[in-house]
C-alpha cells in the first residue's frame, strides 16, 4: 500500500512539473485540425517579405525578443494604444519595425481560417522563418498554441526589457526574472549578429561614459574613432551595424567582435566582465555550436509566460484587442 501511494504521489508531481514547466501547454502542429496550412501560409508571407527586404530578419527577430519580456510572448508588443501608453510606444520599442509585414501575414492566415491563428504564434513563427530563410532549413523548432494578451503597458516594456546599458549582473537578473540562464544570455545575445544600433543605445560609451566626458576604456580606440564620426554626441536617429560587414547574415561574427572589445553596447562587453559568460562567448564562436545553442535557447525563451487553452483571446486584427 504504501508503495502504491509512492508511486501516485510521484505521478502527481510529475503531472505537476509538466503542466508548470515553461513550454507549459505549447505543442507542436498545434494548428493541425483547425489550420493545416496555417505554418506554410506564415512561412510563404514571410519569406516573400524577406526576400524584398533582407532587413526584415533582424527586425522581426528583435520584435520577437522584446514581446516575450514583456508580460510573455503573447503578441502584446503589437497592439496600438489610443493614448500612446501601449508597449510599442516605450522607447525601446519605438525603433521596432516590422509590424506590417506581421499585419500582412495576420491578413492571410485569415482568408484561410478566420479566427483561429494567434498573433502572438504568427510573431515566433515569422521570427523563425525570416532567420531561417537564408539557409533554406528552419533553423529552431517552435511549439504553437499561444494565445493573444489583451493588455499592452508602456511602463510594462520599460521595466522588462533589457537596456543596452545594462551590467551583466543587471542582464542576468533581467533573464533569471524570465526564467533564462546565463547561457541562455550570451547564446541569445548572438542575435544581434544581424540588424543595427541607434547611436543613443552607446553614445555614453564614446562620450561621457562616467559622466566626465570620457571614453569606456573597455572599447576598442580605433572603433571608438570610428563610432565617433558616425554618431555625434547627442544624435538620435543614426544607425550603425551591430556587426560591421556582417549585420544581414545571420553568423558566429558578433562573438568575435565582442571578443575584440568591439561589442557596440555595454550589454554586448559586459558579456566578457563574467567568466563564464567570456567562455561561453569564446565556444560559440564555433558556428555549429552556436546554432545548436540559440535554436535551444530560442525555444526557451518562445515560450515565456504563454497564454494558452482559455487564457486571452485570438485577435482579429494583430494591433487591436478584440471588441
């Protein structure tokens, strides 16, 4: 008897850790019965705005990123405010593009199930495609089955995103929050090997890094002089490539730019501040490595907070809650 309780017992706890564990009710094909053609609509869209814009990579990957550090990946990083208080409005998220080419995909899925498909699933699954398209193979698996948030708060999106300022002890309590490692860390901060940077996310680096008109010491001289001609001090509208010469191909490159003090925000050097997070980033340096590690990583991190089976609604439109 008492071993049969045992075993109920432990039957209860494993029930318990599966339906708590961070893929919580995510699953794969989810949209089999309901949408069958649901993945190659979103997958076809995408790649057709890829294909005229290699730019749309690095944007939807970021859109992504900073949807799911904010109340979970539940699309709310999409929706408008009347009275400009929404996430996008945030300044982290006032440089996010890509929101059309999400409303282009939304539009089509609908044609073919109206109702069915979530905003927040077509987001992680264009973030996919859209990386995955140069390489002609999906390059991480991503679970279906979110369902859409019906709140979106500025102040939300200023309190969790990770700044480009941040100290690796504040990124590390940034991601523990969101149930990521440090692994997890260095691996999804690869992303920036594509898309750019606004030179407010590192002016303080080349200008007054401690408030006295000075230079982080930790940055490369001759990049610094570089940076320096490109971004004057207080210029808010330039960009520069977060991987010079790189920023369109998805590769290992940013782990060799940060290695050679070249990293363009102090959330990128500070990686080398943390000895494991150094080693980590001298490893996936190694390309196999690394796409083994993000696609991980990103599968981690796409399934956040999810809202699934009842929980939010599933938009008709990806900027509006349902009325």
């Amino acid at each position: 008897m008492m071993k049969l309780n045992s075993l109920i017992l432990l039957f209860v706890v494993l029930i318990s850790f599966l339906e708590g564990s961070q893929c919580g009710n995510l699953s794969k094909n989810f949209y089999k019965k309901t949408c069958k053609d649901a993945e190659t609509i979103i997958k076809q869209t995408t790649e057709k705005h890829v294909a005229s814009n290699p730019a749309v990579p690095a944007r939807l990957l970021r859109m992504h990123f900073h949807d799911c550090f904010v109340r979970g990946c539940d699309g709310s990083v999409l929706l408008n405010s009347t009275n400009n208080n929404a996430e996008k409005d945030a300044i982290p998220n006032q440089t996010l593009l890509g929101f059309d080419v999400i409303d282009d995909i939304k539009e089509e899925v609908e044609k073919k199930c109206p109702g069915v498909v979530s905003c927040a699933d077509i987001l992680a699954l264009a973030a996919r495609d859209s990386v995955s398209y140069s390489f002609k193979k999906s390059m991480w698996e991503v679970l279906t089955g979110r369902r859409d948030g019906k709140v979106s708060q500025m102040s939300e999106a200023l309190q969790n995103i990770p700044a480009p300022f941040f100290n690796f002890t504040q990124l590390k309590q940034n991601f523990a929050s969101k149930g990521l490692t440090v692994h997890d860390l260095v691996v999804l901060s690869g992303g920036h090997t594509i898309g750019v940077g606004h030179c407010t996310g590192f002016n303080n680096r080349l200008y007054n890094f401690t408030g006295k008109g000075d230079q982080d010491p930790s940055l490369d001289k001759d990049y610094a002089k570089m940076l320096k001609t490109k971004c004057p001090p207080n210029d808010q509208k330039t960009t520069v490539q977060m991987d010079p010469g790189s920023a369109l191909k998805f590769d290992t490159s940013y782990y060799n730019v940060v290695l050679n003090n070249k990293g363009l925000f102090t959330s990128d050097a500070t990686l080398l501040t943390n000895k494991i997070a150094r080693k980590t980033v001298s490893e996936l340096v190694e390309e196999s490595d690394f796409f083994t590690e993000f696609s991980q990583s990103m599968k981690r991190m796409g399934a956040i907070e999810v809202l699934t089976g009842t929980a939010g609604e599933i938009r008709k439109k990806c900027w509006a809650v349902n009325s």
